[in-house]
C-alpha cells in the first residue's frame, strides 16, 4: 500500500486562512484603495502597494526582536570585546575614513545611545536572516502605522484582524519614545519639544518634500516638528535656531557617507558643539552608524571571535546571521575552512552577495546571481581589501498573497523589523513593514527595483 505524506503547513499560517477567507467570499473593491488615495504614502512608496499585509505571529515576533536586541547588544560590545575599546579602531575596520572616523568618535562622548534600528530580513522557511541591520535615526518608515491604517479600511481585512485579535505597532511611536529617552536632558518639560528634522542641503533638496510630512506628523506624538537642511540653522547663544524656533532635538537624517562633503562638514561643526555644550539633543548620536554597518555583521559572523561570546550569545549569532566575510585574501568557508577568498568567490558565485560596508538604499551591491562569471571576478577581485563583504544568499521562502482577484499568489518578502529602546511591558518592538517581489531571484528586493510595499500585523494564535 502506498502512502503519502501529508502537504507541509504554509509558512504563514495567517496569510494561508486570510487568502481562504478571501476565495470564499468573494470580496469587492480594491484593498490598497484607501492607501492609494493617501497623498503622504504615495509619495512615500510611488503607489507601489501589496494587495495585504503580511502577518507574523506572536512566538515570531517575539523570538525574532528578542534575538535583534541580543544582536545589538553584541554589535555595541565589539570595540571593547574586539578593539581594545577603541572606537576609532572599529570605525577603520568598517571602512570610515579618518574624518568620518574623528566626527563619529566626538559624538560619541556626548548624550546617550540607545536602540533604534530597522532590521531587513529574509525568511528561510526555517527562520529570520538577518541581511542588514540599519541602526541609525535615518530609518523611513515611519508611515508604516498608515498603512496598516489604510488597509484596515477594507472590510475583509478588518474583520479578520479583529476575529484573529491581531495588532499593529506604529513605528514612529516608538522613534519618538527612543528619541525622548535617549534626549531626555535636552527635552524641556513643561511646554511642547521643538525637533528640527535636518538633512545635508543637497539631500534636502531631494528628501525635503518626505521630511516635511515626518515633521507634521511629529505633532501626533506631542512635537513641534519642523524639516530643515543643515545649512537653515543658526546659533544664536550657542542654541540651534530655526525659523525662529529654538531647537531641543535634531532628528537626524544625514549619514557618514553624506560627511566626506566639506561643506557639510563645516554646517555639522556648529551642531557638534551645542551638543558637547548639552544646548541640544542630537538623534541619533553619530555612533549609532558606526554599529548600523555590514562590516560589523562580518565581524560578528568571522569564526576568529567566536572565543569572545558566551553560548547563548553564538546560538543567536548563527540562528539569525548567514556566513559574512570581508573580502580579503584569506578568508573562511562556511564550514570553518581557510580558502582563498577569490577562488571560493568564483567558485561559489551563485550562492554569494557582494556589499559595500558604507552604502545605504542597496546601492553598490551586486549578487553573483545576477551577473556572469567575467563581471563577478572583476567585482570581486576590485573589492578585495576594501569596504566590502561578501555574503552567503538567503533563499526566501514564498508567502501567500492576495492577488486582488479573490485568488492568491505566491511572493517573496524583505521584511523590515523596527527595534527600539524597551520600556516597562515594551520588549522594543517597533512595527514593520514588507516589499514584495514576484521573482525569488531578486538581489535587491526595493521599491526602486520594482517591489511593492506592504504592512504588518502581528499577534494571534498560529
């Protein structure tokens, strides 16, 4: 007699019963609908949205941001565990140069640092990969709890969320908790903050429109906020000025990258100084980059430290990280052998992504993948002793999605997963977002290379 094997349970169990209550109901209307009609998020996401939302469980999200805390935790222990404590070591080990390395130190002696960070993961069928960790107050997504607002005005949606008891957390929220905790010395009580949120003036030019809104919404949370280029703020009595407003808070949107500009440079000196002076908040402290850096993933993944974390600490370390190396003449396999970097490199093409250390928004990176073996050797081999590192690729497994038809499709995710400081009964889980692609073949998966975006609701029993 034969007998077969029961089919595997679907990787989302939620998305699974959503899709079916779909298909027996035969639902009207467009369930993006009301996010389309929202100025602020097609701006943001260029109308680009997912037909519903991805759902993570309880146990998920509470083993995925328990294990991202651990991991920040490690990645703010590397100069002492690592470097001799010695910022300055780890900033040139990552890449920074000199003046990005002397700008990041400075800050880090002023104010305080504490989580805040979107995660972009891949998920393996068997758990969360970790693919960046963005640690930075530079993060976007903080029209996420629009969207799961927006979504919500579909009925079919609505009634499944509330008969599943599922919820969302609102991203910004928990920026804006992070930011009260981590400024609280400059933030006045008494009266409303004002935060100024400031880019370079030539970022502004082009991000201005998006931080306007991120300024307005500010008021939801009790701010007056108010978007500015950093060449806008003056100083009199050592205190950041703005349209006539004295500044408590700069919300900061500029990154290192954006500091090898002289100019830049110079409008950042005055910053720095009222917030040596305690005359200001600054948020994120610059460090907070230094920690938010691929290189740093490769440090913590390179066998050499394993010595230095204790057994729980490398249980979460090879739960959540896939094999990460910088490319360098020598390096190490997955399975713990020494092997020449470029041989394993073109040997191993299809299985590897190449990142540089510094870049943000995918830019610079190329998956072996994608390219012929001529390019990859030329990328690879130009990228040896730089900031770069080499990654290993994380197969997504497929999602059920609505296709909008009353059917369901099958779509690959990069999740974004928002940590923040933790609070009394808050474990730091500060909402998410998803992009979707059809093809799981994707390098970059991004609004920019076709995606669409989608939210994120979590709890329930499955």
């Amino acid at each position: 007699m034969t007998t077969t094997s029961p089919p595997e349970p679907p990787r989302s169990r939620l998305g699974h019963a959503y899709g079916e209550q779909l298909a027996r109901h035969a639902p009207t209307g467009h369930p993006a609908a009301a996010a389309r009609e929202s100025a602020e998020l097609t701006l943001a996401y260029q109308d680009r949205f997912l037909n519903g939302p991805a759902f993570l469980s309880e146990t998920e999200r509470r083993a995925v941001v328990g294990d991202l805390h651990t991991v920040y935790g490690l990645l703010r222990s590397l100069p002492d565990r690592v470097f001799g404590g010695s910022l300055g070591a780890l900033a040139a080990a990552v890449g920074m140069d000199p003046l990005q390395s002397a700008l990041i130190t400075r800050s880090a002696r002023t104010g305080s640092l504490l989580p805040l960070g979107r995660a972009d993961l891949y998920h393996d069928g068997a758990g969360f990969k970790l693919l960046e960790f963005n640690i930075t107050s530079a993060l976007g997504g903080f029209e996420n709890a629009d969207i799961n607002r927006a979504m919500l005005a579909y009925p079919p949606l609505d009634a499944f969320v509330r008969r599943h008891g599922l919820r969302y957390r609102d991203t910004l929220g928990c920026m804006v908790r992070s930011m009260y905790a981590e400024c609280a010395a400059t933030i006045p009580t008494g009266r409303t903050p004002v935060v100024a949120v400031v880019d370079t003036v030539d970022n502004f030019a082009i991000v201005g429109p998006r931080l306007r809104i991120l300024a307005a919404k500010l008021a939801d949370h009790g701010v007056e906020g108010i978007a500015c280029d950093l060449g806008a703020l003056t100083y009199p009595n050592g205190r950041p000025t703005v349209a006539g407003r004295t500044v408590d808070v700069v919300f900061r949107y500029f990154l290192p990258e954006d500091l090898t500009d002289p100019a830049s440079t110079a409008q950042l000196e005055s910053l720095l100084v009222a917030a040596e002076q305690g005359r200001v908040g600054l948020f994120s402290r610059l460090d907070a980059e230094l920690y938010g850096n691929k290189g740093t993933l490769a440090i913590l993944s390179d066998e050499r430290h394993r010595d230095l974390f204790d057994a729980a600490e490398l249980a979460c370390v090879d739960r959540l990280l896939p094999w990460t190396r910088y490319v360098r003449p020598r390096t190490t396999e997955p399975d713990g052998a020494r092997v020449d970097t470029l041989a394993y490199a073109l040997a191993h093409r299809p299985e590897l992504i190449l990142k540089p250390t510094l870049l943000h928004g995918g830019n610079g990176i190329v998956a072996g993948w994608d390219v012929d073996a001529a390019q990859w050797e030329n990328e690879v081999a130009s990228a040896m002793n730089g900031p770069f590192v080499l990654q290993r690729r994380v197969r997504p497994t497929a999602e059920p999605f609505p296709d909008g038809t009353g059917g369901v499709r099958e779509l690959f995710l990069n999740w974004g997963i928002y940590v923040g400081a933790r609070g009394v009964d808050d474990d730091g889980y500060g909402g998410g977002f998803v992009r979707g692609s059809t093809d799981p073949a994707v390098g970059v998966v991004s609004v920019g290379s076709g995606a669409a975006v989608g939210c994120v609701f979590h709890g329930g029993d499955c």
